[in-house]
C-alpha cells in the first residue's frame, strides 16, 4: 500500500511539473509575438516623397553648387527614413499636376509614408498661364488633389509654404516675397486639417537674423572665378547653394520635431 501510495503523489508531482512547463512555453509564446511584431514595424522603411519647385530639386554635380534643400534631406535621417525627391525645376502645383508628377509619386508612395509638398513660386506668375494660380483659388484646389491623394493611398501629406527668395527692405528688414500664397496654404492646412510647415516665415526669420550680407552666403550668389562652373559668378537670390540648402533643410527638420511626427525619431542626432 505505501509503495502504491509513493508511486501515485510521484506520478502527481511529475504531472504539475509538465503542466508547470506547459504554461511557461505558452507564456512564452504570447510574450514573443508582439515582440517580434513591434521589431519588425520599427525596422520599416518609411519614404518622404518631395513634390516642389526648383529650391527643393536635386542638381548635378555639372551645376554644383547650386543645391536643392530637398537634396540635404537624406542626410539628416537614419537608414529607416528614404528620400524620394521629385521635385523639378519651374513646376507650379498647377503643371506638376498637368505633366503627371503627381500621378508618379501615387503610384509609388505606400501606406505610411510621407508626402511633402512646397509650391508658390512659379504659381505667383501671372504671364505664365501653364504655371499660374490664384492664390484663393486654383492654388488650394491643386493642393487638395495632393492632400487627397496621399490620403486615399494611407499616406500622410505635409504642406509645406514656400522658402523665401532674398530681399531686404533699405532698412535691413527681411521682405516677404511670395504675396497672398503662404496664408492661402495655411488656410488650406486649417481647412483639410494637414500639418503644416511654415518655411516662408521660419526662412524670413533666418535671413533677417543673418541680415543682407551674410544671407547672400546661403544664396547661389558667387564671385567670378569661385566655382568652376560659373565662371562668371552668379546673382541669384532664389535658387541656393550647397551651404544654404542645407540650411534650409534643417528649418524642415526643425518643422518635423515642432510637428512631432513619429519620423522625427529617425533624425540624427547631429541634426538636434
């Protein structure tokens, strides 16, 4: 009897043992799934799609170095975060839209990322009627088809105003340059409810804390004789150079961290 006895609470312990095991593996189990799953979404790939004028473009090295702030934009995030930049020269929201650049970028951005989007100088000129818009207007009905197209594809757009061009009053004050259109984008940004960074008025602040000289080094304004490829110089207070396109897309990554958009988390941090 007691043999029989041992054998049974032996047989019992050995049961509470297995079942004791059984329910840590399942534990287990659970715990690792959404472990595995949050690895996976950190190591994503998310793109930012740049749809814009000339400031934003990238150039080659033939024209260096008049550079883009679109083009710094890689530079400035980690591998988790890509560029896609079609942004090109002398396109108003208007032609960008009619020449099917807009259509590239929906049949390429995924759910999730990003669509940035800069236009106002080329949409400001009236004699250009492939290019201009009104500002109340047709201006913010184009934007729209950006916005919405984003959005019916699970991406998130991003207005983004217009960088100022170089102007300064005879007292020294930074001008505004791009008239009605940076309100009409706010406006727009309030109405569709879409984040908006504000350029014209963070690069107006830049250059009136530089002042007139010292702004001219962000511009590709170049003496005779400085860069191989324009001999001649140049005096150009629209387009950049490398130094003040980087300046520049660091004003749009400073908007990205005031936004708190979850991208801002694969900023580098040189760049904070």
């Amino acid at each position: 009897m007691k043999i029989g006895l041992k054998m049974k609470l032996a047989f019992l312990s050995l049961l509470v043992v297995i079942a004791g095991f059984s329910a840590y593996m399942i534990f287990i189990q659970s715990e690792s799934t959404p472990i595995t799953a949050k690895a996976e979404e950190n190591s994503k790939t998310v793109t930012i799609y740049l749809a814009g004028d000339s400031t934003v473009s990238d150039y080659p090295t033939t024209i260096f170095p008049r550079t883009g702030w679109g083009q710094m934009l890689p530079a400035m995030f980690d591998e988790q975060v890509k560029i896609r930049n079609y942004a090109k020269p002398g396109r108003s929201s208007k032609s960008f839209i009619r020449e099917g650049r807009l259509n590239w970028i929906l049949n390429s951005i995924q759910k999730g990322d990003y669509l940035f989007i800069q236009f106002g100088h080329n949409d400001a000129k009236y004699r250009y009627q492939s290019l201009y818009t009104n500002p109340n207007t047709t201006y913010k009905t184009n934007l729209k088809k950006y916005i919405e197209g984003a959005r019916e594809k699970g991406a998130f757009p991003v207005l983004i105003t217009p960088v100022q061009k170089m102007s300064f009053s005879d007292q020294g004050i930074a001008l505004e340059t791009h008239g009605r259109y940076p309100d009409a984008m706010k406006a727009l940004a309030r109405e569709e409810n879409v984040p908006l960074i504000d350029l014209s008025e963070m690069s107006k602040s830049l250059y009136q804390q530089l002042g007139p000289v010292q702004t001219k080094k962000l511009f590709l304004w170049l003496k005779p004789g400085e860069y191989p490829n324009f001999p001649d110089g140049a005096r150009d207070a629209i387009h950049f150079q490398k130094y003040g396109a980087e300046q520049i897309a660091q004003l749009v990554v400073k908007g990205i961290e005031e936004l708190h958009l979850p991208i801002e988390e694969n900023i580098l941090s040189k760049e904070r």
